[in-house]
C-alpha cells in the first residue's frame, strides 16, 4: 500500500540484534497494555529474544488469551519466565500484584484511552484522564520504589499544542513523566495513528468488509 518493502527499521536491528539479545536475556520486563495492538507487537519482541522473566498485564481478557495462542503457536516457549495477567492497573489487585511481585528491569506502559470520542461525557473522561494521567504516575512510582532501570511510555502526536482532553490529559501525562525523570531513566514515543491497529479506521475498515456492512 505504501510502498515500502521491507519494514523501516530493519536494518537498525539487524545490526542491534545480537547486542539487544544479550540484555534482554538477562532482564526482566513488565509490558502494561500488552494486549492491544503496540502492546503485542512490544511482547513479540521482547519474548522471542529469550527474556529472564516476561510479564504483560490488560485488561482485555479475550485479547490476552489471543496474544497467549498467537505467541504459542509462532515462537514456541522460552527457558524464563512468561506470563499474563488479566488486570485493571488502577486496581487494588494490582496493587497487590506488584506487591508481591514488583521486581522489573523494565517497565513499558502502553495502556492508554486514546479515543477521542471518550471525552464526550464527563464518565469516560474521568476515566480518561485516570488511566492516562494517574494511572501513569503511580506505575512510574512504583518501578521507581522497585528500582526498575527503564520506564518507558507511549504518549500521542495530539499532545503536541492539544485541542482536545485526549491530547491534554497525554501531555500532562509526560509532564508528570519528566517531573519524575531525575528519579528513574524514562522515555516517551508519540505515536500518530497506527495503520491497521485495534480502533483505527482501517482496521474498522477490514471489520466492516468481513461483516460484509454497506
């Protein structure tokens, strides 16, 4: 479609391979909101290099389970650790999660609301601004009492001089990141829409054609 044959940072890995390999097999990892569309391809990654320990935490139940059969079925098993855990990260339980098993190198968060449309009443975008903002400092809180090496967050184009809450409440989120940043080694990617990816228009596009909808 775009022209383009082969994916964009190929030859950057290829050359980093062995050298990413060699930390990612002596490191532990936490990827939160690891059953959406970034969040799968982040674990992909991570798992087929042979991680110590890998674990992916959503709130997507069903999306986790995929993820589980997908990887099971590509990559196999590996000799650390790999699990997944159906949880709200603004919850108590996992609160208690990380109570008891807090310990990462690296911390990757790429939970977010990142629909506009969430901010048209005032219930989703308390919820909103929660998971973006609140949620966001407290696991950067936590990774920093744990003494976790990396933090690292996923932010949106729209937080560049925003014109919505959805914008507003991810620019917020990466001050409260960089207030933090002299604490525990942090950092950001905004990502534009992602092609194809769960809630784009394209992949609404694909599920329209298999619905066979006018």
């Amino acid at each position: 479609m775009i022209g383009r044959s082969k994916n964009l940072f190929t030859e950057d890995i290829t050359k980093y391979d062995e050298h990413l390999r060699s930390i990612i097999l002596k490191s532990s990892f936490l990827v939160i909101g690891g059953a959406g569309s970034i969040g799968q391809a982040v674990t992909k990654e991570i798992f087929k290099r042979n991680p110590k320990k890998l674990h992916v935490v959503d709130i997507s139940e069903n999306n986790m389970v995929e993820l589980v059969r997908d990887i099971r079925s590509s990559f196999g098993y590996i000799d650390g650790e790999f699990a997944t855990f159906a949880l709200d990260i603004g919850s108590c339980e996992y609160d208690a999660f990380i109570k008891n098993d807090g310990k990462y190198d690296y911390v990757l968060n790429l939970s977010a609301l990142k629909h506009v449309r969430s901010e048209k009443d005032p219930f989703a975008l308390m919820r909103m601004v929660e998971t973006n903002i609140f949620n966001t400092d407290k696991t950067l809180q936590q990774s920093i009492e744990n003494g976790t090496k990396k933090y690292f967050c996923v932010s949106t184009d729209k937080a560049a001089n925003p014109v919505n809450m959805m914008g507003a409440s991810k620019r917020i989120m990466e001050m409260f990141v960089m207030r933090k940043s002299k604490q525990i080694n942090v950092s950001m990617a905004r990502f534009a829409n992602v092609a194809f990816s769960d809630g784009s228009l394209l992949h609404g596009f694909n599920q329209r054609i298999q619905k066979n909808n006018q």
